[in-house]
C-alpha cells in the first residue's frame, strides 16, 4: 500500500485541518483494490452494513474475519459471502460488545494474529429501550455496546495492528451527531436520557477516538492510519437482497418507500467504509461519507468540531482508560 508520510496527515480538530482536502481521488466502488494475503476484522459483519462491508472486503482477495455475537448468525453470512463472492476466505470470531469477558477473549485472539491489516468498528445498537439500561459491566447501553467495547477491543488487538505495516482501524461515526450537540459531562446519560440521545452520544464517542487515536499514533511514530467513516441514511429496504441476512416484510417496505429518494441500500452505505480501509490515498484523521451527506459515492467530508476536537479526544481516553481498567499504550 502506497502511504503518505505522518508529516502528511491531516490532524482532525487542529486549525490546519479546518478547510477540507480536495478530494481528487475517483474511487470506484465497484472497482476496488486487490487486497489478496491482507486481513481485515469487521465487528458485526454478520448483518446490516457489516454484513456489505465484509462482502465487499472479501471480494478483494482480503481474509476477513467476521466479529459476531453469534457465531451462528456469522456462519449463515459466511455462506451467503461465499454465495456472491466464490472462494471468500473467510472466518469467525465471537463477539459481545455489551460484555468486557467476551471482548477479552476476542481481542486477545486478535492480538495473537501474524496480521492485522484492518480492523474496523462497525457493530453497534440502532434502535433501543425508553428506559437507560446497563451492560454487565455497569455501563449504559448504548455508549458501552457503540463505544466503551470497541475502545477495548482496539486496545487489546492492537499489538497486530502495531506490527502489521500500512495497517488500518476504521470508526464507524453518523450523521447523529449533527443532529444531537455533544453534552460531554454526561456521557452515559446519568442525568437524562433518551435512547437518540445516548446513541448520538457514543457516534460522537466513536468518531472523537477515531481522531484522538490517530493522533497519538502519529505522535508515536506507528504506521497506523485512523479514518472515520459515516454511511449516511442506509436502509435495508433499499439493500441488495441477501437471504436471512436482511430479509424486510413488504409492509415495512411500503411503510419506507417515502424515504426511499433521500436514501440509500446498505450496501451502497458501506462504501465510505470499505473506502476508509481500502483506500491508499486517504491520511489518518480523515473523514469519508456519501457524497450527498445522506446518499451518493463515498467521498470526504468534514465531521463536527465537538467529535474532532483534541480537547475532547484527549479527555475522552482518559474516561474510557477508566471505564475499561486497561491502560492504551499507542
């Protein structure tokens, strides 16, 4: 992979950064780079825009592994991959975000690979109770499945990504956080809550680690690149069908067929991230995202100044160093 120097990195939340690159890159999603002896892992590959985001990363020649809750839900996707893109080298590792003991034993599998060309954070919760529920581990529901897992998760892989040259991790943030303003003194919504609320909350977590990680990653000389992606407005109902993977009642496409203008398929949303990993003309701390904010071909973006400001980045590593007990050496 063809890399630009850390000098060259745009440094999210820095007052250098605040004009965006001209993106003169065409990418083509239907057109991407061999990726054959690399290895990407796709937290909840099993479904939605995982699911895509796997699919595609596999049709490169790439060994991706599928990070699911379920290894039986990752088993039939596994099948549905190989379906589409004959002779996918593919696997399966199990995956609770919601659990600290589960993301142990995944990360720590992880941190054991000879490589680790990508690992990108996509699984998460969309929809939720009225009520604030917790994890096992004490934390909000939302943030702590969203955010608070994949940081230690990263945390605990990292060692692959470290050695492994050119390697990438790739966040997954949303168009939630323009919509909901960061309050970064309640985080995991002790004092109000909403579910909108909280899940606006950990995109902004999940988008401020994505820039705060590949800053102390350039700080220490690794050759890790960090890039936030974000897929728009991607619905299953306007998704390549792939059986007992994203299976919509007719009802419920009746019931969408409104948005269907302003909106795209998952598997269309998954380009800004399969362009996040793949693509070598992106620098750490970059932000890519449809075209036309809610659909259209993946290209770069800004996100908001609260998610890319270092002040934010910094104080939230420091919470989530505490929310975990394991400490993040870059």
């Amino acid at each position: 992979m063809t890399r630009r120097g850390p000098s060259h990195r745009r440094q999210a939340g820095d007052p250098q950064a605040s004009a965006p690159r001209v993106d003169q890159v065409t990418w083509l999603p239907s057109r991407l780079p061999a990726s054959a002896g690399r290895t990407f892992v796709v937290t909840g590959g099993n479904a939605g825009l995982g699911y895509f985001v796997s699919e595609q990363l596999a049709s490169t020649g790439a060994h991706v592994v599928l990070a699911s809750r379920s290894l039986e839900r990752a088993a039939a996707a596994q099948q549905r991959i190989r379906e589409n893109v004959p002779g996918a080298s593919l696997d399966a590792v199990q995956l609770d975000l919601a659990d600290f003991a589960s993301i142990r034993r995944a990360g720590e599998a992880l941190a054991e690979y000879g490589r680790l060309d990508g690992l990108v954070l996509n699984a998460g919760i969309t929809s939720g109770s009225r009520w604030r529920e917790i994890t096992r581990d004490g934390h909000e529901m939302t943030v702590g499945t969203n955010y608070i897992g994949h940081f230690l998760l990263t945390a605990l892989a990292w060692p692959a990504l470290a050695r492994t040259a050119g390697s990438r991790v790739v966040t997954l943030g949303s168009l939630a956080t323009v919509q909901v303003p960061l309050d970064a003194d309640d985080l995991q919504s002790e004092r109000k809550y909403s579910f909108w609320r909280s899940y606006g909350f950990s995109k902004h977590m999940a988008q401020g680690f994505g820039f705060e990680l590949d800053r102390r990653a350039r700080a220490a000389g690794r050759d890790v690149t960090t890039v936030v992606s974000h897929p728009g407005l991607s619905l299953d109902t306007l998704s390549k069908r792939r059986e007992g993977i994203n299976d919509v009642t007719p009802l419920a496409r009746v019931a969408l067929t409104p948005m269907a203008a302003a909106a795209q398929g998952k598997n269309r949303g998954a380009a800004p991230i399969v362009r996040a990993a793949l693509d070598p003309s992106l620098v750490g701390g970059e932000y890519v995202g449809p075209q036309y904010l809610l659909k259209g071909r993946p290209v770069l973006q800004q996100p908001v100044e609260s998610s890319a400001s270092p002040e934010f980045g910094r104080r939230l590593w420091e919470l989530s160093e505490d929310w975990t007990g394991r400490t993040f050496e870059v």
